[in-house]
C-alpha cells in the first residue's frame, strides 16, 4: 500500500484480498489445505502437495482477449522428497489444444489440470513457469516482477507474454 498510495484494497471473508488500481487486480488466494488425492483419477505427481494458493494480476480482456496472468503457489517437496517449501509455478493450455483462456500463464490448484501438466507424457495443460522455490531470504525478484506486472496492468501495458513458457519449467519438479 505505501508503494501504491492510490490503490484500493478489498478484502474478504475468507481470506482473500485484491489491490485495485486504474482497471488493473492484484489478486491473492490465500494459501488452503490440499486435498488427499486431488488428482482426479491422473496419476499424482512423484511430489506431495500439502497446501495451495496463488497470485494474479488481471485486467479487463482486450481485444485480443487478453485478461492478465495467475501463477499457483504450491507448498511441495517437488525438488527434493521430504525438503518441503513454497513454490511458484504457473499452467499453459498446450498449444495442440483447440482451447484458449483469457489468463496466460494461469494458476491451477492441485487437481486434474494439474496433475496432467506436470506427467511425463502429451496433455492438454503444460507446465508454463518453473517450479520456483520462495524463499524469505530472497522475495525482491518475486515481489519486483509482480509490482512491476501490477504497475505495467495499472498503466494499460500488462500484454500477452511474447512466449509462452516465459522460462523453461524442464527439470524443475521431480519426475520420481
């Protein structure tokens, strides 16, 4: 709020909270339990998740249809079994795939979606933003790169990434 004096902040009962600015959201899905099997019949991960949340910038869609990102915030041991922590990571639709979102990259809950973005084989979802530990030692990259999303969505500029995936995700979550 002191970075952004103008913005509103809307919060609500169960946690969640959005900053507005000009047309632009910064969204906040606190973080919740994750389900024992949430993975919806697919073979879960060779990781656990142990609770979920996410973060989104969006802004009302365009005219290419464009309406901003999400990213997920997982907690998992998806790098080293049992080293538990928070990580970011962020969805795609393959773009094989005859379907289309306003989000590019997009934030999923653990559960089908995800559960074929992150097998070892084709699927309709991919994995479109590396499995990124966050750590409290080190948030100035993770709180820039989103104040900067916020403040480009707020000036109109927020656009549909040029690639997609932004940075490659290849090797960053265990396989088994």
């Amino acid at each position: 709020m002191e970075a952004a004096p103008s913005a509103r902040l809307k919060e609500s009962h169960d946690g969640r909270w959005t900053l507005v600015l000009n047309n632009a959201e910064l969204k906040f899905a606190p973080p919740a339990q994750t389900s024992i099997d949430p993975w919806g019949g697919w073979q879960p991960p060779a990781f656990d998740v142990i609770a979920h949340g996410a973060l989104g910038v969006t802004i009302p869609t365009n005219s290419r249809g464009y309406g901003g990102r999400g990213h997920a915030l997982w907690y998992c041991d998806a790098q080293e079994r049992g080293r538990f922590g928070w990580y970011e990571t962020a969805f795609m639709i393959s773009p094989m795939t005859p379907k289309s979102t306003s989000l590019v990259p997009f934030a999923e809950f653990p559960g089908e979606a995800a559960a074929k973005a992150v097998w070892n084989g084709m699927a309709e979802y991919q994995v479109a933003w590396p499995f990124t530990a966050i750590t409290v030692d080190d948030l100035h990259e993770f709180i820039d790169r989103w104040a900067g999303w916020f403040a480009a969505a707020a000036q109109g500029q927020l656009d549909h990434p040029t690639i997609v995936p932004e940075r490659s995700p290849q090797g960053s979550w265990r396989q088994h």
